[in-house]
C-alpha cells in the first residue's frame, strides 16, 4: 500500500487557524482512511519509510539533519512559555562518550498541570477527526526531522546510527499513526448524533441524543532510557488524540529526542489555533524522582510507563488505588524453545543477529534458549548441546569479528548494570554452577573510543536452576537451559512467563506436535509466538498496523501497542438527550 508521504513536502499554513484545521482533515484524511483499515486487517502499512538513503529522503537531508541535532548542544533547550520555576537542568552524557551540554527548562508543575487543565476545553471540542489530523500533521513534522531525531536517540540510548534512525525515527512514527489511528476508530465507534424512538400506543416518544468523547484529564508519559522515542509515542499520541492534555517526563539521561518531540508538538498545535500547553516536557536530573511526585499529581488522570518492574509495578499500585488509568511496559524474561530444524544455518544467523542487534538491550531480545540434552534434531542427525553453543558462538563470530562493523550492530553499552552483567558472564556460570559457552568480547569503537561496547555471551545452566534464568539479566547475555525433554522445554517457559513475564517468544520446531504444543504454551503464558524464524524476520522486532507489542497478558506488561484496550480507557462518552416535539 503506498503511503502518499513525501519527506520534503512543505506545508503552507493559511493565516486563520480554522482554515488550517480544516485543510489538515482534507489533506490527512486518506492516510487516516488507509491506516484504519491496515489495522483492521492487520496488513502491511508502512506510511513513514524507514531506510536512510538519500534515493529515499534526499541529497542533503542527513547532513541537515546532524547540522540540526548539533545546533541543540551546549545551549538551552527553547519551549517557549512553557510554565518553568527559573531553574535548568540537564546532565545527558553519550554512551559513546560526549557530554551533550543539553539545559532544559525546569517545569512549574502546579502551573503547568494547571495550564494543561484549562486548554484542554477547546480541544475537546475539536472533535476526534481534527485532533487525529493535528496528530498526523505533528507525526509529519517529525518524520521530516528523523536524521536529527536519529542522532538524539543515538547519543542518549548507545543505539548504532541505523537503528536509532529506523527504530528513533519512522517506526516509532508508524507507532504514532497506529495508536492516533486506533484511538480515532473507537471514539467513532459512537456516533455524534441520534434521533431515539420508542413506539407508543398514540404517538412514539421521540429523543435527540449527543454524544461526546470527553477526555479523562491530563496524561503523564515517563519515558525510558533506551527507546525513548519509540516507547513514548504510542502514549503520547493515543491520550492526545483522545483529547487530553499530555506531560512528557523523559529519562534524565534521554530527553533531547522527547524534548525535540514536545517541541514539535507544541509548534504544530499553535499553528493550528490550539494552546502549546496540551504537550508539555517535565525535564529532571538524574535520581531527583519526579515521575512519582508527577504520577501522584491529582490532576495526572493516565500514565504510560517503561522501564523497570518496580516502578511499573508501584504505577499500578497506586493507579487504581487512585483511580488512573495506567499502561505500563516492564521487564520479562523472553525465551525461545529449541527443538528441531530443516535451515540450521538459517536458525543459528537469525538467533545471533537477534542476540547481538543492540548489544541485546531490547526489551524483546532472547534471553532463554531451551535445549534438550539429547540436542537439536536435524536432517542429518541431532548437534548436541556443545556443538550447538559452538555453532552459535561462530554465527555471533561472523556478525561482530570485525569491529568497524560490529557497532553498527552493537552500538554502545547504556549504564553500568549492562556492562558489569556482560563482563560477570563467568560469575554468573560460577553461581549457576553452569559454563559459559560463548564468551563476551570487548570491542573497541573505531569512531567513539570512550563507548563500551560488547559481543553477546551464552551460559550454560541446567533447568534445575530456576533461581538463576527466571530473572531478567538484562544486555548480551543469554542463557542456554539444558532440559531432559522439549516438553519440559515449554513447562519451563510456561512457568517463567506466566511468574515473570516475556514480551517476546520463539520456537523451532519441524514437527506439527510440537508446534501445536507451543502455541498452545503461548497462550497460556500470554506472550507473542513466533515459529521457525530463519530469514529476514527477527523475534525482537514488531510491525506497526500487524503486530502487536506485548499482550497484557503475563507480567511484562499490562498494554499492548496497540489494541482497543490501550486506547478506549483514555476518554470517556458523556451524552445530552432532549424531547422532541
């Protein structure tokens, strides 16, 4: 389906905002029109294309854009009147090693929230089909500054350049659309007007009734450290199409992306006569605890979260004690069931690439691989649980023997935590009373020699130890779990998911038994399956408008990107009904 978008459009905006509201509907009204019914068949749609190139984006268009995102260092950070106490904060270092030199405005929150409140009136009234063209038009403006998003995102998350562009830039665009898309859909579930009548034995009783979707107050979005674009949007633009007011609280060592965001949205809704004061970035320093003092705010009505499972879980806590709506995405612990293959040269590429993309600080990256003891069953003969190890740390050998173009996989190492895990690998085999059967390796960045950069490892444990591979060791590490059976296999992985949680799950398999078995684990679990990946579909990836991200359903999370239940609970309807005579 072609998508229509052309990244170097240019938008003449007519001086009355009214005129500009209504030349949004008419000029986004096919993409919409497209979008819904991608996701209502679940079929590929792509409106923001995702490769680099400049066949794609244009001569000069990268350039401009790390022209773009260097204009950002060393300086203040401008959001206009945004409500802000006089104090700046700011302290973003690169996992690649530079200091951004990044300041922000600190944000009034009383007057900030108090602000939020007042304006979002007049964009309830806008009705869900403005507010969805305002959106795209924002998600427009955005996917034209992708090449100074992509370098925000690289130097605050450690992502290589390519991924940051694709994942920082256009997919987590698509995100945007799928869940402005998915939000404008229910809200037209209910139809504006009704004529209600009731035959009587004279004359029917006749009612006109009206019905508006009226938002739940203001949203609160905390952003993660390693996606923050990407995991932010899906929340953003779903309580902002459903007519809420939106405080975007960015991770304190990743808040340019957000902060770029918030200030195109800010740009757009002024452009189009609506008050900047709908988005509005809450910026801290590291460790100052402003997302709680924020989640608490009475006015805060919803709150979208990643990150950790103890924050997530207090959210969800004090949420329904108060009333919030909360969506949150945590920890899990992923896993895929090996038990046969007719590609073993495709299973073992795709794993790796799947272990090593991102030095695997994804959320949805492998960390489990059940093996049976008697091995892997293929054509020729069953390879054994060393042979299988060897193999697979000879795939990983492939993708990151030479260093220059092991980061652009890899990229950087984002906190402490991930780096002393990848380099614990032997204490952690010593604890689990396991070997390590693929050793982590240090790699030195050609370009950025302060980033620590490593290879995935593998550990070797028995499935005895539960107490070591059911909890999340989060970076290039992986776990090889030697089971007596592939039935065993998926007992295990059905326990641990449905304790701890997974946001992804894989299985190789060339018998239907077993493939029919571990669909049927997944579901039990909760968790996303996929089958036989062997080429250019990996199990840490997602398509926007056909999969979903997380399910709700086990401990990872309690929102998938994105399903009617992600978005409905943001608005309620509120009707009018009269006589009529």
């Amino acid at each position: 389906m072609a998508s229509g978008y052309s990244a170097g459009m240019t938008v003449q905006s007519p001086a009355d905002p009214s005129d500009l509201r209504a030349e949004l509907r008419d000029r986004h009204e096919q993409v919409l029109g497209d979008a819904a019914a991608a996701l209502a068949a679940r079929s590929f749609y792509q409106r923001y294309p995702d490769s680099p190139s400049p066949r794609v984006h244009g001569e000069g268009a990268a350039e401009k854009g790390l022209a773009a995102y260097e204009s950002h260092l060393g300086r203040p950070f401008d959001l206009g009147d945004q409500p802000t106490t006089g104090e700046s904060v700011g302290s973003e270092v690169s996992p690649y090693g530079p200091e951004l030199g990044v300041t922000y405005p600190r944000l009034d929150v009383d007057a900030a929230m108090a602000a939020a409140r007042d304006v979002m009136r007049g964009w309830r009234a806008a009705g869900p089909r403005t507010r969805a063209a305002v959106c795209v038009e924002i998600i427009d403006r955005l996917h034209a500054r992708s090449f100074e998003l992509a370098h925000a995102v690289m130097h605050t998350s450690g992502q290589p350049f390519v991924m940051a562009f694709q994942a920082g830039g256009p997919q987590a665009q698509d995100r945007a659309l799928e869940a402005v898309v998915a939000a404008l859909v229910e809200q037209e579930r209910i139809p504006a007007t009704a004529r209600w009548e009731k035959p009587g034995k004279d004359a029917p009783l006749v009612m006109d009734k009206e019905y508006v979707c009226v938002p739940r107050g203001v949203a609160l979005v905390i952003g993660c450290n390693t996606f923050p674009t990407w995991n932010a949007y899906p929340g953003l633009f779903a309580s902002l199409a459903t007519g809420n007011a939106v405080v975007v609280k960015p991770h304190p060592r990743a808040v340019l992306p957000l902060a770029i965001t918030v200030q195109v949205c800010r740009e757009v809704l002024a452009e189009a006569g609506f008050a900047p004061a709908l988005v509005q970035l809450a910026a801290e320093g590291d460790g100052e605890g402003l997302a709680k003092e924020l989640a608490l705010h009475p006015d805060v009505a919803i709150i979208d979260y990643t990150g950790g499972p103890g924050f997530g879980g207090w959210l969800e806590r004090e949420g329904a004690a108060h009333g919030k709506a909360v969506f949150t995405e945590k920890a899990g612990v992923n896993s895929i069931v090996l038990d046969s293959t007719d590609d073993l040269r495709g299973l073992l590429g795709n794993l790796a690439f799947s272990l090593t993309l991102y030095s695997g600080q994804m959320c949805t990256t492998p960390q489990n691989l059940y093996l049976p003891r008697t091995g892997l069953q293929t054509p020729d003969g069953p390879v054994s649980v060393e042979d299988l190890a060897a193999r697979l740390g000879e795939a990983i050998g492939r993708l990151t023997g030479d260093d220059a173009r092991a980061v652009e996989l890899l990229g950087a190492t984002v906190n402490e935590g991930v780096r002393s895990t990848a380099a614990g690998l032997g204490a952690l085999a010593e604890e689990a009373g396991g070997e390590v059967v693929v050793e982590s390796r240090a790699v030195e960045h050609p370009a950025y020699p302060e980033a620590v950069v490593r290879t995935p490892g593998v550990v070797r444990v028995d499935a005895a130890r539960e107490d070591v591979y059911t909890r999340e060791c989060f970076g290039p590490v992986a776990l090889l779990i030697v089971t007596d059976s592939t039935e065993q296999s998926l007992a295990q992985f059905v326990d641990t998911v449905r304790e701890h949680g997974a946001m992804t799950a894989a299985v190789y398999s060339t018998s239907e038994e077993v493939l029919a078995a571990a669909r049927e684990a997944s579901l039990d679990a909760g968790v996303a399956l996929s089958e036989n990946l062997t080429g250019q579909v990996f199990v840490n990836q997602t398509s926007a408008f056909s999969d979903f991200h997380g399910t709700g359903a086990n401990p990872a999370a309690n929102a998938a990107y994105t399903d009617a239940a992600f978005v409905a609970p943001r608005f309620r309807v509120v009707a009018t009904r009269r006589h009529v005579s």
